[in-house]
C-alpha cells in the first residue's frame, strides 16, 4: 500500500512540476496557454458597442481611428493575468503614442464587482492607465469581437482592419515589432 501511495504521489508531483495537461481535468492549464494569430483573413475590426462608460478619453469609434494604429486590448482589474500585462501595455503606449499608436483598454468584467466605474477609475489610477478605456458591462464588444479569453490584444492597421491578435501573458516583442512595423519605425 505504502509503494502504491509513492508511486501515485511521485506521478502527481510529476505533472504538477513539469505543467503536464491531462485532457478533461487540466483543461483550465490548456486555456492559459497564449495564443498568438497573425489574423490572415485581415477581417475589420468591429465597433465599440454597448460601452457604458468611458474613461480618459471622449467616446471612439474605429471609424475615428482611421489613419491610426489601434491596439484593443481586453482586461478586467481583478484579473491577475491582465494586471501582469499592464505595464507592457502602458509602456507601449509611451513609446508609441506620439509616433500613431492609439491603446483603448476595454473593460470587460468578469465578476459582478468589476462593473463599478469608481472600481475602475481606482484601478486606472493604481495602474498609471492613461490610455482611452471602454467599460464594457454587458459584454457587448467583447461579444462583436467574439473574444474568448482576458487578456487579449488585437492590432488594427490604419485601414481598421485586425492584423494581429493574441491571447494571454506575454509575446511583449512580437506585439512591439508589429505596432512598429505597421508605424514604420524601429522598435
């Protein structure tokens, strides 16, 4: 018995360490995984729609940001994921906003006490997010984007077409190269 109970032991620390999947019961583990589409179909970036409230900025429209490079980029401030992706995300803004780079952060909350605007506001200023954000309540544009997964960044090129998408952690370079490549300057 006392073997029987080492060599189970020994297997589960086996797959915890090595971050091994085990279909139907890890499956929280495989959608963590990032995702990265160069989007080859080049589909038009849909709208922002149902946003209940907007924050430093004005209402936008992809319309509006014709001639721009536009970087969307889903989130919720109770998500640690988004949270570790935000200063990435700032950062490119910093270096990019003067040069074309529009960021509009869309709000997209997971939990019923992430659809306070005040929260939000809170966690714009905690975070240094000076960027446009849409608070998205109802889901709506996360839904005409038909996104999946917080976070996500789509890249839409000056003709409001998306050209690239990924989803969760990290791929910072990538997502630095193509904002620049589409600005046409050295990242």
């Amino acid at each position: 018995m006392t073997l029987k109970l080492l060599a189970v032991g020994t297997a589960l620390i086996g797959l915890t360490v090595t971050g091994a999947v085990i279909p139907g019961i890890c499956d929280e583990a495989a959608r963590a995984t990032p995702i990265t589409v160069a989007a080859a179909g080049q589909q038009t970036a849909p709208d922002f729609t149902g946003i209940t409230n907007w924050f430093n900025s004005k209402p936008l429209s992809i319309a509006d940001l014709r001639g721009k490079v536009v970087l969307v980029d889903f989130w919720t401030y109770g998500c640690v994921n988004c949270v570790n992706t935000l200063p990435h995300v700032t950062d490119l803004y910093a270096k990019y906003k003067d040069r074309g780079l529009v960021v509009v952060g869309v709000h997209t909350p997971e939990f019923p006490f992430e659809r306070s605007s005040a929260n939000v506001q809170a966690a714009l200023k905690r975070h240094g997010i000076t960027y446009p954000v849409a608070q998205d309540n109802d889901s709506r544009t996360w839904n005409a984007y038909r996104n999946q997964y917080w976070p996500a960044q789509y890249i839409i090129d000056q003709t409001g077409k998306i050209v690239f998408q990924h989803a969760g952690e990290g791929s910072y370079d990538q997502i630095d190269r193509t904002v620049a490549k589409l600005l046409n300057v050295d990242s």
